[in-house]
C-alpha cells in the first residue's frame, strides 16, 4: 500500500514568451519572461484509475519587454507563490488516438501573498475528454474550462490558447485571459 502514495520536488527554469494581442490579432507587446523556481508534490494514486495530488509552487521571475511601447509597457518583475490540488482520472485506452474510455482533470489554484506571490488569486481548471468507436470508426469529444473564480489574475498568470491543439487558427498563446472555454470534438479510422 505504500507505493500507492508519491512526493517529489522539482527545480524549474524556463523562459516563455508573453505576448498581448488586440481584437485583430495585432500584437501589441511580447515580453521575454524568464522564471526559476521550485514545486513540491505528494499525493495518492488510485491503482491504474487516476491520482490525487497536492502541492506548492514557488517562483521568481523577470520579464523584459521586446516589443511595445516601452513608456506604457515597462520590464518587471513578478513572484508566484501557490498551493494546488489535483485530481486525475484516466481510462483512456491510448494518449494520442483514443478508441475509447475517459480522462479527467480537475486542478484549484490557490495563489496568495501569504506563500510570496505578487497578487491573491484563485483558479479552477477542468480538462475532459471521451472517446467510443463503432467498429473502425473512433469519435472523440471533450471540453476545457479554466476560469479565475477569485481575484485577478495577473498577466504571468493568465490562461493562454492559440496554435496546435488549442485553436489552431490563432497564433500560439495569442488568446490570452483571465477565463476560458473550449469544446473539442475529433474522429480516427482505423
């Protein structure tokens, strides 16, 4: 039964771009934002069915304007500081051409001052996806939902879609917001 529970601690560094974008797809800034920081996890799996974890992040970072005016869109810095938990259910029968079962993941983001973070803020993600077959046929279908439930989000922090798997039509990440929602459907022969 012990190894049903896990911990561990990670050490991250990486850098992202930032961009903000108007109602016509003009950029209006790209800031290089670059982060380093620590999360720690522990949680419990539930045989090969899912997992329910907990943790917290902390993160210090800088993010230096590439493009934009530069007297309305200085560099800055930021701090994130955040507890988490999540649940994962997963009985898909594959990760990338699913024929069939379920996958879910529900993740609260509890941001506070109190754990170094810049701004209080809360939010909620649910990613879900199903798939059944009819013979050779395979039918996929799912939804995400991310919305800030509390405060706001400051822009390290907000959700961003756009490019492959999330909007394709739209550059990568160029969508960017406090809230969310997006209906996903897809079809395979085999």
């Amino acid at each position: 039964d012990l190894n049903r529970y896990f911990y561990g601690g990670r050490l991250h560094y990486f850098s992202r771009k930032l961009d903000q974008f108007d109602a016509d797809g003009n950029r209006l800034s790209e800031y290089d934002a670059s982060q380093v920081g620590l999360q720690l996890t522990a949680g419990r799996e539930f045989g090969n069915i899912g997992a329910l974890g907990f943790g917290l992040r902390r993160f210090t970072g800088e993010a230096e304007r590439l493009i934009g005016d530069p007297a309305q869109l200085p560099d800055f810095d930021f701090e994130i500081g955040e507890a988490f938990v999540e649940l994962v259910l997963d009985r898909l029968d594959s990760p990338y051409f699913p024929r069939s079962g379920y996958v879910s993941r529900n993740r609260y983001i509890y941001s506070r001052e109190s754990l170094g973070a810049d701004i209080d803020f809360e939010q909620w993600e649910v990613d879900l996806l199903g798939a059944f077959n009819r013979g050779k046929h395979a039918f996929q279908g799912g939804m995400r939902y991310h919305v800030t439930v509390s405060g706001f989000a400051p822009i390290q922090s907000n959700f961003r879609i756009g490019g492959y798997s999330r909007l394709v039509g739209f550059q990568n990440n160029e969508l960017v917001g406090q809230n969310y929602a997006l209906l996903l459907g897809g079809y395979s022969y085999q």
